[in-house]
C-alpha cells in the first residue's frame, strides 16, 4: 500500500519557523524556496537523507557519509538495508525534503531499478528526490533518468553531496550544485558544472563518528589505462594518495573503538606513494610502519590482498621482503588477465605474460599464496589466445596460486564499452570448472557472461555521446 504524504500548504519551517511554500519537483528548477523576510536566505528547509544500504557499495557510500559528518551538513541520515525498509525510513521522514541515495555497478543497474520502483510504489510523494550515484550513473545518466532516479550524480560525490544537501536546505537552484545530471522537461539528462576532484585528505574514507569502520583509502584514480577497467574514467588518470598523517588517524579511530585488522583500498596497492610505473617502496614502508605504530601489538595489516591487488610487474623480491616484515596477509592478489601478449597489449595492460610468471613465482617463494585474476572473453581474443590463458591458469596454479576467472562485459565509461565480447566456447568452461572442481579457481564468471549480454545491449540503445546537454547554471 503507497504511503502517499503531501506536505501541508500550510506547514511552517521547523527551522525558523516561517511558513513554507510547496517544492517542486526535482527538475531542473530550484527548490522552490522564497527568501527569508529582509532578503536573506538563512536555510530554513529540513533535510532527511536515506541511504538504500547495500553491502556491495558499502565503501563509497561510507566516503559520502564521511564527507557530510566533516562538512557539518545539517541532515537527518537513515539506512534503508532493504527497500522495504528504505521506503519506511520515507514514509517517517517528517523533513521538508527527502533525499534518498543510491549507489550501483553497472551490472546491478536493472535490478536496482526494480527496487526503486518498489520503493517508490510503498514510499513516495512530492518531498522525496531519488538520487543514483557511482560509476554507472556517472557514465550512464540518461540511462538512469529514463530508469527512474531523479538525478545522477557524475563523478565522485562528496562534494556533490555537500553542495546538494545545502541546496535543498537553502532554497538554491539545482542547477548551481556541481556534478549532477538533471530530468529536464523533456526527460533529457541534462548536466550541471563537474565536480571537482579533491586530495583525498580532504576527506576521511569512512564516518568516525557514526562508526561505519571499513578499509582505508589510500590511491583513488589510475595511471595505467586497462580498456575494460572503469577506475581511470571515474577517479582520473593519475594517483592521488592519502597522506601518512592521514591514514594515521583513520587507524588511532579504529583502535580507539578495539577494531585491530587495517586493510586498504587502492587500484594498485604497491603504487602508494608512487606518481609513475615503479613502486616507490619507502613510501610503502613508511605507510606499513605508520599503521603498525598506531596499532596495539595484536593489531594486524592487510595489503596487497582484498580489496586491493597488485600489479605483476611490482611483484619483486625485495616488495615481497618488505611486505613480509608487516603484513599479516598469507595470500596477495596479482592482476594478470590473460595468458596472452596480444590481449594485455590490445587491453593496454602495460606489462606482459612474463612478469606474471615471475610475480607469481616470487609470490610463492616469499610464502604468500597468489590470488591471480584472469579475464576470458575480451575483445579480440581469438581460440589460440584463449588457449593460451588456459594454459597459463594451469601453469600458475600447479606454481601455488589460485585463479580468479571473470568474464570480459563491456563496462560503460571504459574504451570497450561497445567493444563485442569474443566467443567463449564450451571447451573454455569446461576447463574453467575443473580448475574449479580442483580448487584451484574461484569466481562468478557464468554470472558475468550473462551481465555481458544486458550491458551490451543498454549500450546499444545508449549510444555514446547521444543527447548531452549541460546546464547554463
Ligand atoms: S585494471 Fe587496475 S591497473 Fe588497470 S586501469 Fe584498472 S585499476 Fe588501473
């Protein structure tokens, strides 16, 4: 049954007081609030934000409520770990406004336009402004406008999330809040000035004080230029790390609330401190050795394992030596992707089958047991090059390490989104699960063969570039 609120003509502003007038909708018009009596634009407008929590975007999420706990943005936050439960946090929102926050990968981008209309068939009314965030919103907003979110977000979101929630409080044009992609009448998507890419110190990675603890950040964006990979379209072509001040203080948070195991995320975790191809291994120790000082004497560390890898090439005996005297981790994660030269060239991996060889060799004779990425199906991949892979999985498994396979999608934002997957034939996933049969391989390939199928064709009907507008706001 629709809870259905419409906020009364009448209804003062709990914030002073005042009355108010009816907000429009989330178009491209403001929202709809007059001045103060003399002129001022004091905010005056109460703000509910609701999260549709989901563990599988826990992280950027957590940067979202970071950056609105150091901002001091006044507002009313509620999680919703279902949509069942997102739509009563509306229902008994008593706030003026109602944003709600949605963040998804591409692959998840229909199912969680199935929620959205079930929570809006449970929850909805003209308070409520349905935004999606993340990478898929960010390089597919038309998609989600015509999916049924109000807005996207474009890019990273903490100081688009800032500037939204003071926008609605205040009464200011939509328009004037960076990084947005707004429904204009026509339902085109049409975007508002970029947001700009902040140090990453100048936000924690997760909310202290509401005590969502999870990894820390240390590398957002990319230098290197993977053509499946969305990192380097949604953070940037360069590296920016989180200072060693920085992380320090996210650790002392943890300790001071008994939590004892640090992890990382990080693109490429021996890149830290590093702005080209080579690691810069005093900057690594520096990190380690910080993080270990903050700890109490059990405290442990993870790096180069989950959530974050390494690349082949920076797996040296002297990086394993170091990570060997601080981490805690028995396994690292090694990106590798395919067994052969061709591919990681056309993928524009920027290293060869070789070092992932001697990486995994290194890896095994330092003790850690390497997790090894493989991608089957990119683009190009002809049946020798798929042989090859196979081949190599083999290799490297009867070395120590485990394979992680993944199937090739065509992921939006990524030079390869309209890319055609190559055939994957059956004599390929029969090889597959009896690597995995025998413990050796691990992963959701079949699942993402079939993600593969629905992001091609939304990118058939999105084509690239098609119906751009951008705000004079
Ligand atoms: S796959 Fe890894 S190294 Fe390649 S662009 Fe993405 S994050 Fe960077």
């Amino acid at each position: 049954m629709p809870v259905v609120r419409a906020r009364p003509e009448a209804e003062g502003c709990r914030a002073c007081l005042r009355a108010g007038p009816a907000i429009s909708g989330a178009g491209v018009a403001s929202a709809g609030r007059s001045p103060h009596p003399g002129g001022t634009t004091l905010p005056c407008v109460d703000v509910c934000v609701v999260v549709r929590y989901r563990k599988a975007v826990t992280y950027g999420v957590h940067a979202l409520l970071a950056a609105l706990e150091v901002s001091g943005a006044e507002c009313d936050l509620r999680l919703g770990t279902t949509p069942e439960e997102t739509a009563a946090h509306i229902a008994a929102s008593e706030a003026d406004r109602v944003l709600v926050l949605w963040s998804f990968y591409s692959p998840d981008a229909d199912a969680m336009a199935a929620e959205l209309a079930t929570v809006r068939a449970l929850a909805d009314d003209e308070r409520v402004l349905h935004l999606a965030g993340g990478v898929h919103a960010t390089a597919e907003p038309q998609h989600v406008i015509d999916s049924g979110w109000d807005m996207a977000a474009i890019g990273e979101g903490e100081s688009t999330i800032i500037a939204l929630v003071a926008a609605l409080r205040e009464g200011t044009p939509l328009t004037s809040v960076p990084g947005l992609a707004l429904r204009d009448d026509d339902g085109v998507a049409v975007r508002t000035g970029p947001a700009r890419q902040l140090p990453l110190d100048a936000f924690p990675s997760f909310p202290n004080r509401r005590r969502h603890f999870g990894p820390i950040e240390i590398t957002r964006g990319c230098r290197y230029t993977c053509r499946f990979c969305q990192t380097p379209f949604m953070f940037g072509g360069r590296f920016r790390h989180r200072s060693v001040a920085s992380v320090r203080e996210h650790v002392r948070w943890m300790a001071e609330h008994g939590l004892r195991d640090v992890r990382f995320i990080t693109p490429t975790s021996l890149s830290y401190g590093s702005q080209g191809p080579d690691p810069a291994l005093d900057a690594v120790e520096e990190l380690l050795a910080a993080v270990k000082e903050e700890l109490p004497p059990h405290g442990r560390v993870f790096f180069g394992s989950f959530p974050s890898e390494v690349r082949p090439e920076h797996v040296t005996p002297e990086a394993m030596r170091l990570l060997k005297r601080y981490v805690a981790n028995d396994n690292i994660i090694i990106g590798a992707q395919s067994g052969s030269d061709e591919i990681l060239a056309a993928a524009g991996r920027g290293h060869g089958v070789q070092p992932v060889r001697d990486a995994v060799r290194i890896a095994v004779e330092h003790g850690f047991r390497p997790n090894v990425d493989f991608i089957f199906g990119m683009p190009g991949e002809s049946a020798r090059d798929q042989e090859a892979s196979l081949k190599l999985a083999a290799e490297l498994a009867d070395l120590g390490a485990r394979i992680h396979t993944h199937t090739f999608m065509p992921l939006p934002g990524t030079p390869w989104r309209d890319a055609e997957p190559a055939f994957i034939p059956l004599s390929t996933m029969r090889e597959l699960d009896r690597l995995a049969q025998r413990g050796d391989a691990y992963g959701h390939w079949r699942k993402q063969a079939e993600h593969a199928v629905r992001l091609a064709e939304t990118a058939k009907a999105y084509p690239r570039r098609a119906r751009r507008r951008r705000t004079g706001g």
